[in-house]
C-alpha cells in the first residue's frame, strides 16, 4: 500500500514538472475595465470620430456672473473662439470692446484702455484651466496621456443616477467625470482648486446640461461653475460652429491691434 502510494505521488510530482508553464495575466485593478467603459461610451454619446476629430469650435451667447451665489451681471453677449489644442479668443460685449486671448504660452488683454500683456499667472491660470477643460481632456489628454482610471460608484444627482470616474494624471492631479448612467453624456466634471488669495483649496464643479445635436456632435447649451457649493457663472450659448476653420491670425496681437483700431 504505501509503494503504490508513493508511485502515485511521483507521477503527480512528474506530471506537474513538465507541465507547460502558463505566464500569469495581470489583472487591472478594480473598476479600471468599468471606468474605461464608461469613459468610451461618454465619447461615444457625444458623437465618438466626429466628437473626437473636432478642429476648432465658436461658441456664442450670453454670460452671467455671480458674487456669493448671487446674480451679478445682466448677461453679457459672449463669442468664444477655440482652436485646439492651444489657443482660444474671448469677446465681451456687443462689439467685442473686451478681449482675453491666448495662444499657448502667450496672452493679451484688450479693454477701453488698449492692449497688455497678460502675466506669467495669467497664462498659468488658463494652461490650467485649458487641461481641465471637458473638451481638450476627451478629446486630448485621455488618449495621450497616462492617466489612472477609476469606478467610483454611482450616486444621484438632480434625480437621476449617474456613474462617477475618476481620473489621475501624472502629476496626481485628479478630476471626477459624472456621467448620466442611462445617456452616457457628461453632466459634471470635479476638481479641487487653490484659491490664488487665500491659498485654500476649493471644491469646484462644472456643469453640463440642455444637449442638442450640433453637426453630428452632442454639444451642452448651458454651462455653469460652482465653486464650493456656490454659483460663479453661467454661459448659456445661442449658436456653435464646429470646424469653421478659425485661421490662425484670429489669435495674434496683431489682431487685437486691428480691433484696437476700431474700437478706441
């Protein structure tokens, strides 16, 4: 009895040692596979290849500021021109008398007093800004940049359920996706930010709402910030234009210059 059990052993041993070693898979973490899901099924819903290959966009339509949650402007007309992935051109007013332009690492202002340059914590605001802008981090940043991806849950939001994801860049700066559970479009996008006065760091919100289809591509019509809780804005458009083309001269000093110009 024991010799057939030790021959039984040694060919269990034997049979183990010229099996074919199989290399492990590495599973992602937890919630990675569902995150990206849900990420791929965002950029879907808002129109996948012609979301995705989206040159430049003008956006136009009225602007509402808020002091403490308060309303504190009558809406200004707006124009907002954006050629990705760098530089963008914002009017105010009827004629456009208000200008904040920037082309990458370089800024100009123009009011009723004439053109300056923007300061070195001006273009850093709107480089940061620029990489939490919802368009230029789908469009751009999650293709080609390593970022961590993580299923947060879902929760509901204004009565309806949506999914939360969080994204992690390089840097370890984080932003939370919230996504409408059953359209799959973008309704929010989360991120912590220092107030530059205070130094605090405030919990900040942008929100998507009222999409039409423009073009082939789900474009929100209502945009709004809060910022711990309060209102600071809202923009709610009238009309966008994707790939117009916008020249690259639109975002020049010599082009405030021009306006300059006019409008002194």
């Amino acid at each position: 009895m024991r010799r057939r059990t030790a021959v039984l052993v040694l060919i269990v041993l034997l049979a183990a040692a010229v099996a074919p070693v199989r290399p492990q898979q590495e599973n992602p973490a937890p919630g990675v596979n569902q995150a990206q899901d849900i990420l791929d099924r965002a950029i879907a819903a808002l129109g996948g290849p012609q979301f995705l290959h989206v040159q430049d966009v003008t956006r136009r339509g009225r602007l509402y500021s808020f002091d403490r949650g308060q309303l504190a402007s009558p809406g200004d007309r707006f124009v907002d021109y954006v050629k990705f992935p760098g530089k963008e051109r914002f009017e105010i007013g009827k004629d456009g008398k208000i200008v904040y332009l920037n082309d990458n690492e370089q800024g100009w202002e123009l009011d009723r007093q004439g053109i300056r340059e923007m300061t070195p914590e001006q273009i850093e605001d709107f480089q940061k800004s620029n990489r939490r802008d919802l368009d230029y981090l789908l469009r751009f940043r999650v293709h080609r940049e390593k970022m961590g991806l993580y299923y947060m849950g879902r929760e509901f939001l204004d009565n309806r359920r949506v999914h939360l994801v969080e994204l992690v860049d390089e840097d370890n700066q984080s932003l939370t996706l919230v996504v409408d559970a059953e359209s799959y479009l973008p309704v929010q996008l989360r991120y912590h930010q220092r107030d530059p006065l205070t130094g605090q760091r405030a919990q900040v919100a942008d929100h998507y709402a009222k999409y039409i289809t423009v073009q082939g591509i789900k474009t929100p019509m209502h945009l709004a910030r809060q910022r711990n809780g309060l209102r600071t804005f809202e923009a709610h458009l009238t009309e966008v234009q994707y790939n117009a083309p916008l020249l690259d001269n639109l975002f020049t000093r010599a082009s405030l210059e021009e306006r300059w110009q006019k409008v002194k």
